[in-house]
C-alpha cells in the first residue's frame, strides 16, 4: 500500500506535462490605461444639469471607454482641475475589467470623494508611488490608489459641503 503513495507524485507530474497538439491558456489580457483630465473630460465650467457620456480612446484598440458624468460636473474655470459638485459622480459605464483607479487631486480639503465598487460599498484607497501631475507644495497634489478588481466603478461627492477637485484619474483596465 505504501508504494501506491510514492508513484502519486509521478502521475501527477506526467499530467502537468504537455501533450503535443494541446492548447496552452491564453496570457493573462493586455493592460490597458485611459486618463481622465480637464481637457479631455467634456465638461464646461458650468455645472452640468445632465448626464453626459463621453468616449475615451484606448491605444491600440477601435473600442472606447466609456465614463458617464453626472449631473452638478464640471470643469473648474481658473484651475487644471475638474470638479464634482454637491451631488456630483462619475462612473464606468465600460465592461472592461477594471484593476484599479489612479486618482490625482486636489488634497487641501481633505478626501471629500469616495469611491465605489459594482456593489455600491465603499472602497479603500492606499496612497501612490505615482508622482502627482502638480507637485508644487500650493498645489496640494496628492494620489490615491483603489482596487477595483471589476467592471464597474463609481467616484462620487461624499460632502455636503466640499466641492472634490482632480487634476487626473487614470483608469487601469484589461482588454
């Protein structure tokens, strides 16, 4: 009986091998990466009183990405920033399997965003080893990371009061 243990390992070994003419799993998808700034957010600087679609590029690829911005958006008139009002969201209205969301902002009034998963929960953030795009101490420049780990993301006010300003947020994703 014994020996029966001992030939296990074997068996197992000779199954892990390739056969000639199996299919090996495809690599794990491409990565991909959209970046979300003032300039090519759609927004004007009037707060939006729609929602609005709009369609970023991805390298390489004929699809698009598509983020929705809420109502109570905009663009901010005087700064490189764009702003969520009382109110205010974005989301992934994509399918692509989002890794995680890169987001630059404005940090002088503190974290005044949240950011959501398909569930609706909250999301933990870690700080970056991204730079800021504004790294000027009266910036206020500061990047957080957050695990999406699926398809869908929202970035929404969590103030009653503070208006969230982001220089950029970059979208990390599969194809």
């Amino acid at each position: 009986m014994k020996k029966v243990f001992y030939i296990w390992p074997f068996i197992a070994l000779l199954a892990a091998c390739k056969t000639p003419g199996e299919v090996l799993p495809e690599p794990d998808p491409e990565s991909k990466t959209i970046k979300i700034v003032k300039s090519n957010c759609g927004l004007s600087t009037t707060s939006s009183t729609e929602a609005k679609n709009v369609e970023f590029d991805i390298e390489g690829r004929s699809e698009k990405y598509i983020i929705e911005f809420s109502q109570k958006c905009r663009a901010h008139a005087d700064y490189d920033e764009f702003v969520l009002d009382v109110g205010g969201s974005f989301k992934s209205i994509s399918t692509y399997k989002v890794d995680r969301l890169v987001i630059d902002y404005f940090s002088k009034p503190g974290i005044n965003f949240e950011v959501l998963d398909s569930q609706g929960v909250a999301v933990t953030g870690h700080e970056s080893t991204i730079p800021t795009d504004y790294p000027n101490e009266g910036d206020f420049g500061a990047v957080l990371e957050f695990p999406i780990n699926g398809n869908s993301w929202v970035v929404r006010n969590a103030s009653d009061v503070k208006k969230p300003a982001f220089y950029s947020v970059r979208v990390i994703f599969a194809i």
